[in-house]
C-alpha cells in the first residue's frame, strides 16, 4: 500500500514536470487570424455593440454567462487602447454585470484581462474576461480549475447561444 502511495505521487510528478516542460507560450497569431474580428464569431455570440465596444459570450464559458467585452478596433494590447475606447470597456462591463445579475443570477464576478503570450494571452485582440458566480458558488479551487480548463469546457449549442444572446441583449439595452 504504501509503495503504492509512493509510485502514484512519482507519476503524479513526472506527469506535472513533463507538463510544465512542455506548457510554453506560443507566438500570438496575426490579425488575419483574429477571432474577435470575424463577423461569424460576432454574428452568433454578440450581445452588445456601440460605436467603440463589443460584448460577446464566451463560446466556451468557464461559468454560465461568461461573456469578453472587446474594443471594436483591432487592438493587441490593453495600453494601446484609446482613452475613450478604455473608459467605454469600463462603462460596457458595469452593464454587463448589471444584466448579469438578473440573467445568470451573479453575485460576484471576476475580471481578468491578459496582454501577451507570456501571460497566457490566445486570441491577438484585447479582451476582458467577465465571470459571474452565484451566491451560492463558494469553492475557489472549482472557480480556478473551471478557468484552467476553460478551453476543454464543452461548447455552448448555437440554439443556446441565440437564446443567451437574445435575452442579454434586450437587458444591456435597457
Ligand atoms: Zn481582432
């Protein structure tokens, strides 16, 4: 039993060496590549546009109702933003969460916003992340490893996704 014990935890660390051996940054791809820029993305996830800003539902959320609030423009990084165009994102978020209290029943919610490879960032195109949690979602380490694994998470159904969309609209409207 207990060598047993023993050979679980060395394959449980060789398995985590060899995963941060090989966990590197890749390149960001370039604009042509943009996800946030094609119009089929925006065209089944958007739930909000003015003149600068866009919000649009994670097709891939690590909670109900994670949804990325983006500058229309193509932008890669946070401080290459505009003044109005930064002070906008602020404003559309607060809407967000304000919607999102009524739609996905949020209490609290996380923010995060990557600028880089280095950090994790995917998609070459600024984007904060806004995640709601119920009041009744307590554990933190769910909240982590449901982000960690955002990308593995099962994809929201277009027939879903219009619904959401639909009703979210109607609420960041209001
Ligand atoms: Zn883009």
């Amino acid at each position: 039993m207990h060598l047993k014990k023993i050979s679980f935890s060395l394959f449980i660390g060789l398995l985590l060496f060899l995963f941060l051996k090989w966990d590197k940054a890749l390149p960001l791809p370039d604009k042509s590549s943009c996800a946030f820029c094609k119009q089929s993305v925006l065209d089944s996830q958007k739930f909000y546009e003015d003149d600068l800003v866009i919000a649009l539902f994670n097709y891939k959320p690590a909670l109900k109702g994670h949804s990325l609030i983006i500058p229309k423009r193509h932008v890669e990084s946070f401080d290459e933003l505009t003044n109005d165009e930064a002070l906008r994102i602020t404003q559309i978020i607060k809407k967000v969460h304000k919607a999102s209290r009524t739609l996905f029943n949020a209490k609290s919610y996380l923010l995060y916003q990557k600028n880089g490879s280095e950090v994790g960032q995917t998609v070459p195109h600024v984007h904060v992340h806004y995640v709601p949690r119920k009041e009744s979602e307590r554990s933190l380490s769910s909240l982590l490893f449901k982000i960690a694994t955002m990308s593995f998470q099962k994809q929201i159904s277009s027939s879903q996704m219009k619904e959401l969309t639909q009703k979210m609209e109607s609420l960041v409207n209001d």
